[in-house]
C-alpha cells in the first residue's frame, strides 16, 4: 500500500511540473488562433494571425537570417567540433583534465557574460557588428554541444575496430571513413540539430553582437513585444515552439541510433 500511495503521489507530482511547463505553450498556441486583437480575449477561431506572419515582410527577413545564421554557425561548430572531439577523445596526461575545462566553459559561463566579452572582443579588433559575427558569437557557445556529444559517441566506439583496419593496411583517412564516421555519424547529425536549434531561438548573445540589417527572429519577436503583444507574436511563438520541439526530437532520434 505504501508503494502504491507514493506512485500515486509520485505520478501527481510529474504531472504538475508537466503542465506548469507545458500549459503556458498550449494556452499560447490556442490563442495563436484567436479572431480578437486582443490576445487575452477570445473570439473565435481564425487562421487569420498566420496569414498576417505570411505577409510581414521584415519578419521573413529577420526569419531568413535566422536560418542562414543557424545554417553556417551549425556547419562552422561540426567542422571544428568533431577534430576536437576526437583530439580530446585521444589525448592522454595531466593537462586532459585542463582542456575538457576550457572547452566546457562556454556551457557554464552566464549568456550575458559571453554576449558582453563576444561584444568587446569585435570592439577590440574593430570587427563590425554583421550577421557575420552572429554566426562566430553562435558558433562560440555551441561548440561544446557539438564536442560534447559527438565525444560521448566516441567514448562507446570500440577500439579495435579501428586497430583492425590499420592493421590490414588502411589508411588514418580511409579508417575515419570506412570506420569511425559510419558509427558516429548518427551523433554528428543529432548534435546538428540540437546547435541549430539553440541557434534559431537565443536572444541574448545574438543582441550584443547583432548589427545593422542583422536582426534575427528573436530579436524581431523582441521588438514587437515592445510595442504591444498581438496574437501574431502567439502564431509567431507557436511555429517556433513546434519547429523546436521537432529539431530537438529528431537530435535525440539520430543519437540513439
């Protein structure tokens, strides 16, 4: 019985925390459809909010940055994340423990932090704020999510399998090919998509390093939010709530694989 009753209690609990999470989503996705200006006041259902994202031209614009930012800081962190991942994967002595800090720091350090030191270091090199420093600040903060995870895959991989095919005459290259990277491929994909996720949706190091012509879909939900909140922020929030929850499922798919 009182394994029960802690089930019961465990249950209600897990539910709580369920829809303290999760109800705010479902109430702002239902009122995505609302027919009312006013986003607090339902009046009927309507696709009306969506057609007006449709039609809102600087946020298409500030959507197609977001993709292109999402799609080159995530192509910049796999081709720099996965050597280092191995080299750390490899590397052997007392200073391991020093370089997996280094490397793990972008993950502690507070995002106002790293958005201000991102900030002086552009000022310091007279780099100006573009979409192009965008793209390094997202790269920066997303590298241990790319070293991490891909390092987590190679930490299963069995060894021998790679010593055999040197041992029959293969190549370093043509052992990563035939190899190492059929096995850690599902890995790299997912770890893809979780870095352009976080990409698509931060806000805070994006509006340090952000410059003229560089807005991105955060920033822009940021500046309409100033101006009064319309339930095309709800439509707005939902697609992205939705296009999230779908990248960050499919990461954890291709890395269970």
């Amino acid at each position: 019985m009182k394994m029960n009753g802690a089930g019961v209690w465990l249950r209600g609990i897990s539910g709580a925390v369920m829809a303290f999470l999760y109800l705010p989503i479902l109430v702002l996705t239902v009122f995505s459809f609302n027919d009312s200006r006013l986003s607090a006041v339902w009046q009927g259902f309507s696709w009306h909010w969506y057609g007006v994202l449709w039609h809102d031209a600087a946020l298409l614009a500030a959507a197609a940055n977001s993709l292109l930012v999402g799609v080159l800081s995530t192509s910049l962190v796999v081709l720099l994340g996965l050597p280092a991942a191995m080299g750390l994967e490899r590397l052997r002595g007392k200073g391991v423990r020093v370089v997996e800090t280094i490397f793990l720091l972008p993950l502690i350090l507070p995002e106002v932090m790293m958005g201000v030191a991102l900030l002086l270091f552009f000022v310091m090199v007279r780099w100006p704020l573009s979409l192009a420093t965008v793209v390094i600040g997202h790269a920066a903060f997303n590298l241990p999510v790319v070293v991490v995870l891909v390092r987590a895959r190679l930490q299963k991989l069995d060894p021998r399998l790679e010593e055999a095919a040197r041992d029959l005459g293969a190549s370093a290259w043509e052992t990563f090919y035939r190899i190492t990277w059929p096995l850690i491929r599902p890995a790299v994909l997912g770890a893809a998509l979780l870095a352009f996720t976080i990409s698509l949706d931060d806000f805070i190091v994006t509006f340090f390093v952000a410059g003229p012509g560089s807005t991105t879909l955060p920033l822009r939900v940021y500046s309409m939010i100033k101006s009064g909140l319309s339930p095309e922020i709800n439509a707005l929030s939902s697609l992205l709530v939705l296009l999230s929850m779908g990248l960050v499922g499919l990461s954890l798919v291709l890395q269970r694989r």
